[in-house]
C-alpha cells in the first residue's frame, strides 16, 4: 500500500492534478494527503472495515448513499440515491436488446446467477453463502425446469455449471441483468444492479448493507436472506407470478422518482476542487 500511495502522489504530482477521486480507494486518499491535492472517496460497504480505515481519515470528503449505516462524521456527505445508479440511472443507460435476444432467442425467462469468489478486499469479513453447492445439489435443476439459467462466476465452473456459465463477454452483463426475468446471487453489486434495472433481485448473504436495506424496505426492489434454499424458492415465485414485471417496473419508477440523479451530483462535486468544504456534513435530498 505505501509503494501504491507514493507511485499515485508522484504521478498526480507530476500531473497537477486539482483533485484524486476513487471509489474507497486508499491510495488515492493517502497519495492526496501526501501531496496537498484534496481526495474525494464514494463508498457503500460498511463492512469493509479494514480499507475504510485506511481511506477514511485521509480522504477530503467522503459519499455514501443516505442510508450507509455508519456516521463519518465532518467529512461525510450523504445523498438520497444509490452508488449504483450513477451509471443505471435511464438518463445514462440504454439497455441493449439485443443481448437479452442471444440469451434467450425464443423468449424463455432467462435467470442470472451471480457466484463471487470472496477474495476482494473488502470481503474479509464474508460469510460463505453455500449457494453453488446447493445450485449444484438440485437448486439450478429446479431453476432450469422453467426458466433458462446463466451463471456469472469468479470461480472456475463446478461440474453441473459448465453447460450454463454466462457465453458472452462480461461487458454485456448489465444488458443481460435489464432482460432477466430475475436475479439470485451471493454478489452485493450485481444483486443492487439488477434491483435498479427493476428486475426482481435476491441476496444470499449473512451480511446487511444500509442501502441494500433501503432498496429492501422502503422500495421492495430486493429481497435478502442468508439461506440459499430459501433464495431459489422466492426466485421460483416470483417466476410463477405473472404481475412480478409490471409490479417491478412500477416500484423502479417509484425510486427514479424518490431519489437523487447521483451522476449530476458527482459531476458537480468534483468540477470544483475548491468547494469541497461546502460538501461536508450536508445530506442532499431528492
């Protein structure tokens, strides 16, 4: 980390750089500090305790959505929106059909798994999900009698997963997450991604975020539970239940209407490094 932090403050040194932005990222918060030159870091991950504190405390300013569970303190500004929607929201994002129509070309509902490795930084404190043993043990059979199943994994594939890993490039994930018919999966990202795109979205995991609970409770986007029979069993519901879309659909307008466009925002707090200050402390409501 201190040879990282040095190799970031020489090169924004040498560039001039007016300000260094990462998304909780120490090195440029430390490279920041080093320099002079102010740092804005975005986070939503209470539990990556570890690089939090590393970061935090050299960082100028600090964003999180409104209901990350921790106070930061002066330096903590809070907006009523999600670190994901940035890149989601309809103004910036047009999902591309066609994708959708490689996946499925008779329009069977298709499902997209989502198997992380545990490995990041900020998964230290993970708690093993047991979903691609239980996918494995008759889950993806289940799924698999009606729906079309893809699984996007970190891992190398089981045995039982090779015939249905995801067969296009990675980049053509959000396309595919806009036209599933629903989402299971033990990856945090994926599973708010799919909850913003207004598909029907379950989280297997111990672990809780505060703007997972939001998309939870107060927009029913999202669903979280720690045992994975449970989790097949709510996507096999929701396949079943042919209002799930228009209920989906209706609940994403309600959010876009409730909450903050986050890329404006972020444009307007780093086009001026000079204003920070007047960033600190605030919530900005929608």
């Amino acid at each position: 980390m201190p040879v990282t932090s040095l190799r970031i403050a020489r090169i924004a040194a040498e560039s001039d750089a007016k300000i260094l932005t990462g998304i909780n990222n120490p090195y440029v918060a430390q490279a920041g500090r080093l320099i002079g030159t102010p740092s804005v870091v975005f986070d939503d991950t209470e539990s990556a305790r570890l690089i939090n504190a590393a970061t935090f405390r050299f960082a100028s300013l600090i964003c999180t959505p409104r209901r990350f569970a921790r106070d930061l303190g002066r330096k903590h500004l809070k907006y009523d929106g999600f670190h994901e929607l940035a890149y989601l929201h309809p103004k910036y994002f047009t999902p591309d059909p066609k994708i959708p129509a490689r996946l499925s070309p008779d329009g069977r509902p298709y499902v997209l798994v989502r198997l992380v490795a545990g490995t990041a930084s900020h998964d230290s404190e993970r708690i093993a999900s047991r979903l691609d043993s239980v996918l494995v043990a008759g889950g993806l059979e289940r799924l698999e009698r009606v729906a079309r199943v893809y699984v996007v994994s970190e891992n190398r594939p089981q045995p039982g997963f090779g015939a249905v890993t995801y067969p296009l490039p990675p980049e053509s994930v959000l396309d595919a997450l806009a036209g599933c018919a629903a989402y299971i999966g033990d990856g945090a990202t994926m599973a708010t991604e799919a909850a913003l795109l207004g598909r029907p979205s379950v989280y297997v995991s111990a672990l809780r975020f505060g703007s997972m609970r939001e998309l939870e409770t107060r927009f029913g986007l999202l669903r979280t539970t720690s045992q994975p029979q449970e989790a097949i069993d709510q996507v096999l519901s929701w396949l079943e239940d042919p209002r799930v879309g228009e209920v989906w659909r209706n609940r994403r307008a309600d959010l876009l209407a409730s909450t903050i466009d986050v890329t404006a925002l972020l444009v307007e707090i780093l086009s001026d490094p000079g204003s920070l200050s007047s960033f600190r402390g605030r919530t900005v409501g929608a």
